[in-house]
C-alpha cells in the first residue's frame, strides 16, 4: 500500500468509528538475522510482516483487534470486532477508563537518522560479516574454543492516526551485532561477549570493524578464565555505563512506570521526595540526548504523542513516572510519549525508551584514585529487580581496586542491592557518557527495543560471586 494510500484509509477508518476514541496503526517489519557459530552458518533468515491495530474506546473499556490486510472490508471487520470486544466489557468491568489526558498530537512524517542504508546492504555481505567474526575471535586466542557472531536489524515503517487528531508517518531503522566467546581449559568454561546495538545504519553500526568486536570478546574471555571470583562483601563499586543502563532500566525504570505505580511499587506515593543522591539526574527520553544513535530512540509513541525527554529523577528528587496518555489523565499530568507496542497485533503499553544518568563532572581515574577499596565493575549481564527496587545484576568484570589503584581481574560477579539506596549513596559522577545496553531487548508482557547508559558513576553494593 502507498504511504498516501495507508493515511487516507486509515482517516477515513478512524472517522467512521462510532467510539470515544479511536486509532488506526500500520506497522510493516522486515528483519534480517544472520548467525554464524562454530565455523557454520547456523541461521539466515529475512521476514516481512505487516497489518493494521485498531484500538477503540468505547463506554470506558478499551477493544482491540488487528489484521494482516489492508482492504477497506478487512478494516472496516477489525474495526467493528474492536467496538463490539469493548461493548461486552463494559456491561461488566467495574473499574473503567476515566479518559484520556489532552495531549499534542503529533503530524507529519519522523525517520531516523541513517548512515548507510540497511536497505542496500545484501544478505551475503551481512553473512560474510558474521562469518568473520566469528572465525577472528577463535583465531585471535588459543583459549577460545567455541564463538558466535550474530547481525541482526529490524527496518519499519509505521503510519498512526487517531480521532484527536494524530496523523504521522514513522521510518525507523534499528541493527544490532554481537559476538560471543567462550574459552576453555579442561573442564573449566568462560564465556564473554561485545556487541552493539542503535537507531541507525550500517555505517552508524560499524563505526568500529566487526574484528574489533570479535578479538575484545576473545581477549576478554581468555583473561577471564585466569580470574579469581571476588569474595562477597558491601563495598565502594564503580560502575561502567553499561551497568549503569542496567541499573536504570531494570531496578528503577520499571518501577515508574504509571501502570505498575498503580499496581504499588515502590514509589507510589514519593513524588517530590529525595530518594537519590543530589549527583543524579536520570531521565528517560525518545531522543538519542547526549550521544548519538541510541536503540530505544522513537520520535512518536504508537499513540501519536511525540516522545521527549522525561526527568524522572532531578538531583535526586523524584519527579515524574512514566505515562500514556491514560495514566497520565489518573495522575493530572501529562502523556510523557512512553506508550509503544511491539508489533501491530500489539497493543501500545507504557515502556520505557533510552534511561540513562546525565554526565558531571568527575573522571574515571579520579574515582579510581580516590578508592582506597572495592571494585570496577564492568559488562552488564542479565538480572532480576522487583517491585520495591531490589536488584540483582551479573557482571562479567570485576576488577579490585586498592589503595587507588586497579588491581586483578574478578570473574562472575554480581552486585545486588535495593536500587534507591544505591543512588543515594553515589558519590562521583563521571563526564564521559555513552550507551551501552542497546542490543538487549526489555521483555514486558512483549518485546521492546531499549537503550539504558550513562557515565561512570561510583556508589554502594553487594558484591558477591556467582558460581
């Protein structure tokens, strides 16, 4: 369908609801993967999906329905069975819609910025990619046995209308790559992985050679398998970016967004109080701030709301939770453009974007001089947070520090701790930023491409060794 095809028929759609509200999201997906394991081509693939969500609110319940075509009979169908799912509800949800908050709809067209076209990238130059890779991190260390390199993006594109008036068209253009190495000796195993994940293009992707992925991987994981484990204690840690995003993300991020504040988390009832250290600002934001490129980066919600950035802590004062547009009509605020929905058969949910802490002022070296003991804390692995901010991270470097100075490399290790009591005890804040969670996705009821980073910043945790 054209793109002026995909807005007159949606408008045309939306108009003729008989709802309160009503919306209408095209949403076409091609992804390209390619994964290359063990001197083998494992996995190649290229998928195009694409149809239309139709969301309606009609007697204060919400009706859903999607289809894969675009004939106006077909929409029209999807449309009807969405009013009627939202009648059957309302004649026994007791808990109903209260409205939705007045919001800037957004008009016009949004595509990300692009540096060399995945469009125009063959599926043999992206195989050959992986395949070296793949093969460089085996040949750069004896020590490892076993790699992996995996490409992958994903191309959309998007048209969004709804009867307040939203009419835009998106382009977004999201590749990841990642390599993973595992060294061996004797029955003793270690496993590490670079990799990088953005809103961009290949040129964007590949600011560094594929190579030089694939040997940090190597090399990491032939070092890692001389490491000690760190013994468990609550000590002064430096974080890197990268679990900084995590942090973000996972222990905080979660628990404001609007739906799971009114379930009960953690922060329900803490708007305006201190619950981190004056040094942290940490937003949530549709822009890539900062630094350039970051995956979670949208332009427009999949309510049509533009999506800024949000300030959810401000020098350590919570300040905001994350809102669509009807949590944001609950809490007498504003839609912070955090609804997005996977694919077109998903319906929108408040996620969360690019979370990160803002950069001050302090060095990485000066926090490391100034520790007299603790531990660098490097690579974010997966973890687990819960309602109340209490987390549990991997990590795979730890690297001693004593008397001011880094000392041996730690392996498996993790840091765990309730998530506001460790950005109050942060300290020094770094002024290098960068992005470092991007090829990870966030897993909340469907996927989302995210991004979480921040600079260096040093705190209070458990370290502890995971066996």
């Amino acid at each position: 369908m054209s793109d002026a095809g995909a807005l007159d028929s949606l408008r045309s759609l939306v108009a003729s609801a008989r709802a309160t509200y009503a919306e209408a999201r095209y949403h076409a997906r091609t992804v390209s993967e390619v994964n290359f394991a063990s001197g083998r081509l494992e996995r190649v693939r290229m998928v195009e999906n694409a149809g239309c969500g139709i969301r309606v609110l009609v007697d204060g319940c919400w009706g859903f329905s999607s289809t894969n075509s675009m004939a106006k009979s077909d929409l029209k169908d999807s449309l009807a069975q969405a009013v009627s799912m939202a009648r059957v509800l309302g004649r026994s949800k007791k808990h109903k819609v209260e409205g939705l908050a007045e919001s800037r709809m957004a008009k016009g067209t949004f595509a990300a910025k692009v540096r060399g076209d995945l469009a125009g990238i063959d599926i043999e130059h992206k195989v050959r990619v992986a395949k070296e890779a793949e093969a460089g991190a085996r040949r750069h260390s004896k020590a490892v046995k076993t790699a992996s390199a995996t490409y992958r993006d994903m191309l959309d594109h998007k048209v969004i209308v709804n009867s307040d008036g939203a009419a835009v068209e998106i382009f977004d253009s999201k590749p990841e790559f990642s390599v993973v190495a595992i060294a061996r000796e004797g029955a003793k195993s270690v496993t590490a992985n670079e990799g990088i994940g953005i809103t961009g293009g290949w040129d964007d992707l590949f600011k560094k050679s594929h190579l030089e992925y694939a040997e940090a991987a190597a090399d990491k994981a032939a070092r890692l398998l001389k490491a000690k484990r760190p013994s468990g204690e609550k000590t002064t840690i430096i974080l890197d970016p990268g679990m900084v995003g995590l942090l973000c993300h996972e222990a905080v991020g979660h628990t404001v967004e609007a739906d799971f504040v009114l379930s009960g988390s953690v922060v329900k009832d803490r708007l305006g109080q201190k619950v981190a250290s004056d040094l942290v600002t940490l937003v949530d934001s549709g822009r890539s701030d900062i630094s350039e490129n970051a995956a979670g980066t949208i332009g427009v919600d999949d309510e049509g709301v533009e999506a800024g950035r949000t300030a959810i802590i401000e020098k350590g004062v919570l300040k905001s939770f994350l809102h669509n547009r009807e949590s944001a009509q609950v809490f007498g605020t504003a839609s912070t453009g955090n609804a997005r929905a996977f694919t077109y058969s998903d319906e929108p949910l408040i996620r969360m974007r690019n979370t990160y802490i803002e950069p001050r002022s302090d060095t990485l070296e000066e926090m490391t001089k100034e520790t007299k003991h603790g531990y660098l804390i490097k690579g974010a692995r997966n973890g687990q947070a819960d309602a109340n901010g209490e987390f549990m991270f991997g990590a795979q470097e730890a690297y001693l520090i004593e008397g001011g100075e880094v000392k041996e490399l730690m392996q498996g290790a993790s840091i765990s701790g309730n998530a506001f009591d460790v950005l109050k005890s942060i300290d020094m804040v770094g002024n290098r930023f960068e992005y470092d969670i991007g090829t990870g996705y966030c897993g909340k009821y469907q996927l989302a491409k995210v991004d979480g980073g921040g600079p260096h910043v040093r705190c209070t945790a458990i370290v502890g060794g995971i066996q």
